[in-house]
C-alpha cells in the first residue's frame, strides 16, 4: 500500500467505541471524516480483495466490473497525487477529474455515496500559476510547510523559508548561524535548556529552526498580507470561517509567493498560490473576502466577487454584509 494511503487510514479510520454509534456515517466513522476516511479504507481494501464497497449499487448505475476499474484508477491517482488529498474537498477534486471520463450519474453517485461534494457546488478555480515573474512583484518566495496555526485570519499568514534558499543564504546574520549550530550541538547533548534558550535566541531574530520530515531547517519568518482582498475580522461574522478556509486551503502545504511590496504593518504583500491554485481566488469564489478595491484594481478579482455575491455563498448569504474596512473605521472612531 502507498504510504499515503497507509497515512490515511492509520489516521483517519480509527475504530469507534459502542457508545459513539450514533453519530457514525454508513461506514462506521463519525459524519465529520465519512469523506476522506471511508474512501482511503476502501481503497485499501480494494488494494487487497479487489471488492468494490457494499451497498455501492445503491448510488450509482454502471456495473461491479465498471465500479471496480474505477477503484484502479482512483488508488493509482491517490497514490500519485502529492501532496496526497486531505480535506474532503481535495478528495471531491480528485475523484472528479480521475473520473472525468466516466457517467455523470456514477460520477455524482460515488460522491454522494461518500458525502462529498457534487460539482456544481465546488468553487471552479484556475489550474496552474504564472510561468514568469509578473509584473510588479520584487520578489518570490517558496515556503516551508505551512502550519494551520500560523493562519491569523482570512486573509494573513505567518510563513517560513529556508535558509538554503538563495535569496535568503546570503543575508542570515552571523549570530543567528552560530545560535543554530550551537542549539543542534547542546540537543545532539541532550542539553535541552540551552536549546530552548538559543531557539529563544533565534526566534527574537526572526527565524526558527524547524523540523521537517525529521530534519532540522533554519528557516527566516514572513507574515504575509494577500493581496487584493480583505475578509471578515475574526470577531465578525464568517471570520472564523474565513480563518478556516484559508487554514484548510494552505496547511502542510508549501506555498509558491509573489511579494509587491509591504505595509504600514512590515506584513509582506503578496499573491500567493497552493498547489497551481490561486489561493485569493478561492477565498472570492467562496465568498470568504472582499475585492480589496481601495488597493488593488483588478478586474479578475471584482469578477470573482461578483459570482460569489451572485450565488449567495459564504458571507453574500448575509443580506447586508458588514465591510471589514468600515468595521476597522467604526473601532477606531469609538462607535
């Protein structure tokens, strides 16, 4: 079995106690993870038995022998995809485009028979991102993977780059070098205080080092303002599921970022892009942010808006959303 499969299911498909058999889906896991979890096990099933899941023919209209090739190809593409599917929408995408061949009917069944997102209601969003630097950007970033918890709300985030990236090799300062090897030397010594106090030592900085895939990298902080949009504070309304969105969108993965410039805030001001999407487009088309209009004028993204508002998703739910700038004004002002 792939190692991303083996991932998703020792994580995701835990047993379940008795006294939890309410709350579970038709595949004995709570409703909150049926999507990705139920999938993984059957494909890990398949991988052994080649038996498609019973109850199966209940949803979708093809045969046994159809349903099993699709469960061939979906394994190979789980397998491929990296980074693997985590989020039950991420999962919907791929049995989509894996699958873009075959019945709509059988293609929205196996969806619904998993819980997960029929088509229509998945934001379409551009593949891909620029191929040269745009015009404008001063520079570009690629960042270490992203940490849920370094998402302050819907549209800022807290990234790290490492060191041995070429732009930031040549600009570490001196002590912030030596703290690092002096820190890798007292854990190699088990001397844990000192570590935590040149790790101190090196946060004060600006940087941190960081674990990935069990290997130590000194890697320089960047908070990052997105570009163009502007979504709920964390107090208003659908701030926290504007946190949530871009925390789902950006955890564990590595960012591709094209900085503009910076605010009165030292916040880097940048395009950032997730696995080829552009990930203030998402925000839009989910309606989890505003076109940004007083400092960005492009029209993409008022288009964007547009379509959310029209569809009523997210925020445009709300009959009279309040504006997060005119909110910011009304605290400022007392009122």
């Amino acid at each position: 079995m792939g190692n991303a499969l083996r991932f998703l299911y020792g994580h995701c498909c835990k047993p379940t106690t008795a006294g939890d058999s309410d709350s579970l889906g038709p595949h004995g896991v709570s409703a909150a993870t049926v999507g990705v979890s139920a999938l993984s096990l059957d494909l890990f099933h398949f991988e052994i038995t080649s038996q498609v899941p019973e109850g199966l023919d209940k949803h979708v209209v093809s045969s046994k022998k159809a349903q099993a090739n699709w469960y061939r190809k979906l394994l190979e593409s789980w397998k491929e995809a990296k980074p693997p599917p985590e989020t039950p929408e991420e999962v919907a995408r791929l049995v989509i485009q894996t699958l873009k061949r075959h019945q709509k009917a059988d293609v929205e069944g196996l969806l619904a028979f998993y819980g997960l997102q029929l088509p229509h209601t998945l934001a379409q969003v551009s593949a891909g991102g620029p191929t040269s630097l745009p015009q404008g950007v001063k520079f570009e970033m690629q960042t270490l993977p992203v940490d849920p918890k370094a998402v302050a709300d819907g549209d800022t985030i807290t990234v790290y780059v490492s060191t041995t990236d070429t732009r930031e090799s040549s600009s570490v300062p001196g002590e912030v070098h030596t703290a690092a090897v002096q820190r890798s030397k007292a854990r190699a010594e088990r001397n844990y205080g000192k570590a935590d106090a040149l790790q101190k030592k090196i946060v004060e900085a600006g940087y941190r080092v960081i674990n990935v895939q069990n290997e130590e990298i000194l890697a320089r902080k960047y908070r990052i303002r997105l570009r163009g949009i502007d979504a709920p504070e964390s107090s208003m309304p659908y701030g926290k599921e504007a946190k949530e969105e871009l925390a789902n969108l950006v955890q564990g993965k590595c960012l591709r970022v094209f900085v503009y410039g910076e605010d009165r805030y030292r916040r880097c001001v940048g395009d950032i892009y997730c696995n080829g999407m552009f990930v203030q487009e998402v925000m839009l088309k989910k309606g989890f942010a505003w076109h940004y209009t007083a400092y960005d004028k492009r029209r993409e993204l008022e288009t964007w808006e547009k379509e959310a508002r029209a569809k009523r998703v997210g925020l445009w739910a709300s009959s009279n959303p309040e504006m997060p700038w005119e909110w910011r004004k009304d605290r400022r002002e007392g009122r």
